[in-house]
C-alpha cells in the first residue's frame, strides 16, 4: 500500500512540475478574461460531468462566496446543480443538450463560459461551447492532454499534461483557485 501511495503522489508531482511557461501564460489569460467579464458586469458559467461537475460547483463557489479576501460576490453559476433543468433538458431535449440550452437561456455576450472535460470529448460540454460561441460569450475548454474535440471549438484551452483523469481533475482545481486568486487581485487590489 505505501508504494502505491508514494507512486500516485509522484505521478501528482509529476503532472505539476510539467506544467510549463506556456501553461503559466495561459491561466494569466483565463484571469484576464474573467477579470475582464466580471468587470463589464459579466458572468462566469461553468459546466462538466462527474468530477468535472464537481469542480465547476467548487470555481463557482469561490467566485460568489470568497476565495482569499472580503469582497462583494462575484456572479457564477454552475450550469450542473439545478436538476430540474438538467432532468426536463435531458428528457425534452437530449442529455447532450443540458448545458447548451442553458447557456442559451444565461449566457450573454461578454461573459465567459468554461467547459471542463478530462477527455475533452464530453458530447454536452462540447455542444455547449459551440452554443456559448455562437451566442458571443468568450469560451475555454479545460481539458487533458490531448484536448478532444472541445479544444477544437474552444477559444482558450488549458489541457493538463497527463491522460490520467485523477491527476487532471487535481490540476483542474489548482488551476480555478489560481484564476480566482488572480481575478480577486485584478478586480480588488493586491494581494490580501
């Protein structure tokens, strides 16, 4: 067991330390982008499955709650916890179009929309940000390595350095509390 233990934390260690310049730049254009939606009086809308789903709850949280410092509340909404709209939209419509037709219905121009799939290849995430695009909201793709079809339609796409979902997911919520670190200085001033 401790090998096993020692070896998940090293594959972590190893996903983290991949995480490059290019990466760094990145998520600095994902805070900017937020910074610059929420500032126009924008939202962000965050959608996923599974574990993805999980971390769109969590982002959301940190943007309308607090993530380091006392502030006014940020608008976001988790597209994945009103199940009301989820169960009609998969039953009238298609499961692949629960979060797209909210976006539909939520999203404006000048607020953000961020897909997050670990394959990157989720029917409704995808679906959702070509309906984000269409309807003129700035779109992110969060994503593995290899980036599947959403890094295809996607304005900015993050894919994290590993095919393992664990270590993707890990990355994926590390990477939303430094956007929202950054967006709280953009917004609100140095550090806390």
């Amino acid at each position: 067991m401790a090998g096993r233990i020692e070896g998940a934390l090293l594959d972590h260690l190893a996903v983290f330390q991949a995480v490059g310049p290019e990466h760094h730049a990145l998520i600095g254009r994902m805070a900017d982008e937020w910074a610059l939606a929420l500032r126009a009086g924008g939202k962000v809308l965050l959608f996923g499955n599974g574990g993805s789903a999980a971390d769109s709850q969590h982002i959301a949280a940190e943007l309308v709650g607090r993530f380091a410092r006392e502030r006014r509340a940020l608008p976001a909404l988790a597209l994945t916890v009103n199940t009301s709209n989820l169960t009609a939209i998969a039953n009238d419509y298609s499961f692949e179009d629960v979060f797209a037709r909210q976006v539909e219905a939520l999203g404006r121009p000048g607020d953000v929309a961020v897909g997050i799939s670990t394959s990157g290849n989720s029917p409704n995430v995808v679906r959702a940000i070509e309906s984000a695009k269409a309807a003129g909201l700035a779109t992110e793709a969060w994503t593995g390595g290899r980036g599947g079809k959403c890094a295809q339609v996607a304005g900015l796409v993050f894919r994290a350095p590993s095919d393992a979902t664990p270590r993707i997911q890990e990355l994926h919520i590390t990477v939303g509390h430094i956007v929202c670190e950054l967006v709280e200085e953009a917004l609100f001033g140095g550090a806390p």
